[in-house]
C-alpha cells in the first residue's frame, strides 16, 4: 500500500461500509444458523446425548465363569449420579449365552476361562462393537477383588482400586498454580474456536462479495467510494459480524465456565486475545483479496479451501505441542503466519514462552498483515470488476505480480 492509496483511505465511508455489511449479514439465514441455532441444536444433543449414555436403569448381563470368580446375582452401579442395577445370569453353555446374547435376552455376555491366572484373557460377546463400559468396570472391580483377597487389608485394596488422585501444578516465577481438567482444556477450546471463526469467516466473505458482484451492486458501491475503502469498510464489518459470532459462541459456554469455576489465566487470555485478533485480520483481508477474484462460489473454493485446511496442521499436531511445547515442530508453527494464532497460544498454555520468541511470532504475524492487506487491496482492485470464469491459480500469480 503506497501513499496515494492511504490519501483515499477516508474514515466516515470506511465506517458507513463496515455498518451496511454487519446489517446485510446478520439479517442473513446462513448467520442465523451458523451463530444461534448451530450452537443450540449442538448442546441439545450432547444433552440428549449424555441423558441417554447415563440414564441406563439395568443390564443384563450372562456369564460362564470356569475360573471360579464368584459373581453376584445383582450389583448396584452409581453411574454419573444415577443408580444402574447389573443383573448376572450363569449359563453353563456358551452357545446359549451367544444365541441370547444375539435376540437380545441379555445385553453382553463374559466368558472368564480356567486359564484366566495365567493368560489373563476375558472373552465378551456383544451386539455392539463397543461394549457398555459399566459392564466392563464393574467386571474389573470383582477381579481385583478376587485376586487380592486376603493378601491384603481394605486400605490397600481400595488404593489399589484407586490409585492416584492426581492433583497438577504449573510452575513459574510468580510461584505455583493449581491446574484443573477444565482449565487444562481452554485452550484446546481456543483453538476449536478460532478455527470455527475463521471457517465461518470465509463463508461470510465469499457469498457477500460474490453476491454483490453477481448482483452489479460492487459497481454501484465503487462509485461511491475508492477499492481501498470499500475492502477496509468490508473487513471491519465483516470482522465486527465475526466478532459478534464468537461473542454469542461464548455466551453459550459462560454457564459451563461459571459452574465449574474454571480459572481462566490473565496471561493465557492475553495471549489468546492478542493473537486472535491478528489471525483474524490476516485471513480476513487475504480472504477478501482472493474472493474478489472470482463470480461463483465453486470457483472460489477451489483456492480458498486450501488456505481453510491449513488451520487443520496446528490441530494435527495438537499433542506434540502441548506434550512437548519446545519440539522443532511446534516452534515452526509458531512462525508461520497460517498456523502461529495456533501453535503460540497451545504452547503459552503449557508452558512460559521466551520472550524472544513471542517478540518475533508477533512480528512476523504483524508484517504478514500487513503484507496481506497489499496483496488484497491489488487483487480486489482488479478483481470487484473481473468476471472471468475458472480464474485459474497462474491466472491469480499473474494478477498479483502485474504493475
């Protein structure tokens, strides 16, 4: 961007822009959805979901037992706060056990063999490819049982049973914090959610600027005001639409986060916020660049898809930068502009970042935008008034690299 395209730069009709695209998208049925309903329809079933997982009054449950495990007939299971009885029926055939197991009489059947002591192998047959944990659990105990009984007193056996109650530190100059599961998982959260923004963003982007082309209301804008304007005032309303998407997405989770008393770090929310926000500018002005080009959106995906999928190698590699945040992988993602908003903000979670690397991460995030505003105010000036169709990658080069 020169000096003559920041002269044309003009503050009252970047904002007038910016206002007419958050109006036009929200009113749309695809923001709707994608903002409120998604969500909802998304807890309803997990809600559904987790009531029918654990609202299971009784199982029927056949056995062979030829190791001389000594089953009860009936055991009662609290399951996630609700009773579930376990009812064990002795068969003395297998084949039985198998053809009641198949016209669903009971819903599992366990075969302990003679030679459990030494093999260790329990056989059990089931519909389901995955078999009922309760049944599986509750089968464990009484082997437990079984084998340490009388070589041990009820402390130990119980510790045996639950060994480890596991309680996580992080360490840092500031002294010592105590980590919970749910606060270990926010910043996975983060990265789901930043991924969802920015999938949702290039949908936003390509069917407005796209309609608007098809529709002949880009000429009609452009006449009201320079390119230069009119790709800012779309990237501030657009953003400000992104922005009140993922406000809403966290409203939803609010409730979960104030239940459970989740400790959110200050320097953890930081670093998230700093770094959305610049992986947000930088997909959304080089998306915007890279849709303009095109006048369907088939054409337009089959450039932008790629860029989307990008996202998906921070994901891929989730494990190894949160088991190990110092690998050579996990600090190349960190300065890679596509993949950085990820890897940094997984890393900041575990573990105190050296002030180097944030210092270069966030420079090179910083010219990258600003690398990608240049490269889109070109194409999106050339490209709002170009209707070629498949507009092919060299095509694209040529575009960019044309004085």
């Amino acid at each position: 961007m020169n000096s003559g395209d920041i002269m044309k730069l003009n503050i009252k009709k970047i904002l007038t822009i910016g206002k007419r695209e958050v109006l036009s998208n929200i009113k749309r049925k695809q923001f709707l959805i994608a903002t409120i309903i998604g969500p909802l329809i998304i807890i309803a079933l997990a809600i559904i979901g987790s009531f029918m997982m654990f609202d299971i009054k009784e199982i029927k449950v056949g056995y062979v037992d030829e190791f001389g495990l000594g089953i009860p007939n009936k055991v009662v299971e609290n399951n996630f706060g609700k009773n579930t009885t376990i009812y064990f029926i002795k068969y003395e055939n297998i084949e039985k056990g198998k053809e009641d197991v198949l016209n669903k009489s009971i819903d599992a059947l366990i075969v302990i063999p003679k030679d459990y002591l030494d093999s260790g192998k329990i056989i059990l047959y089931s519909t389901t490819k995955s078999p009922n944990p309760i049944i599986t659990d509750t089968l464990n105990k009484f082997l437990l049982k079984k084998l340490l009984k009388g070589k041990v007193d009820n402390k130990t056996y119980n510790r045996v049973i639950n060994p480890m109650n596991l309680e996580i530190y992080s360490v840092s100059k500031k002294g010592f914090e105590k980590e919970t599961f749910l606060s270990q998982l926010l910043p996975i959260g983060f990265v789901f959610l930043l991924y969802m923004a920015i999938s949702s963003l290039s949908g936003i982007i390509v069917s407005s600027i796209i309609e608007e082309k098809q529709n002949r209301i880009m000429e009609l804008l452009l006449c009201y005001s320079s390119a230069e304007n009119l790709m800012f005032g779309k990237i501030l309303g657009i953003s400000a639409v992104g922005l009140l998407q993922i406000g809403i997405w966290v409203l939803f989770a609010l409730p979960i986060i104030i239940t459970y008393a989740v400790k959110v770090s200050l320097y953890l929310a930081i670093f998230a916020l700093i770094y959305f926000v610049l992986g947000y500018l930088f997909y959304s002005s080089l998306l915007c660049g890279l849709s303009s080009l095109f006048s369907h959106p088939k054409d337009a995906s089959q450039l932008i898809s790629p860029i989307i999928i990008i996202q998906i190698i921070p994901i891929m590699f989730m494990n190894t930068i949160m088991v190990n945040p110092n690998h050579y992988m996990a600090k190349i993602l960190s300065y890679v502009p596509f993949t950085a908003p990820y890897a940094v903000v997984l890393r900041a979670s575990v573990t105190q970042l050296p002030l180097i690397e944030i210092v270069l991460s966030t420079a090179i995030m910083i010219v990258s935008i600003v690398i990608s505003f240049i490269l889109s105010i070109k194409l999106f000036k050339i490209g709002v008034l170009l209707y070629e169709e498949n507009l092919t990658l060299k095509r694209v080069i040529k575009i960019i690299f044309k004085k």
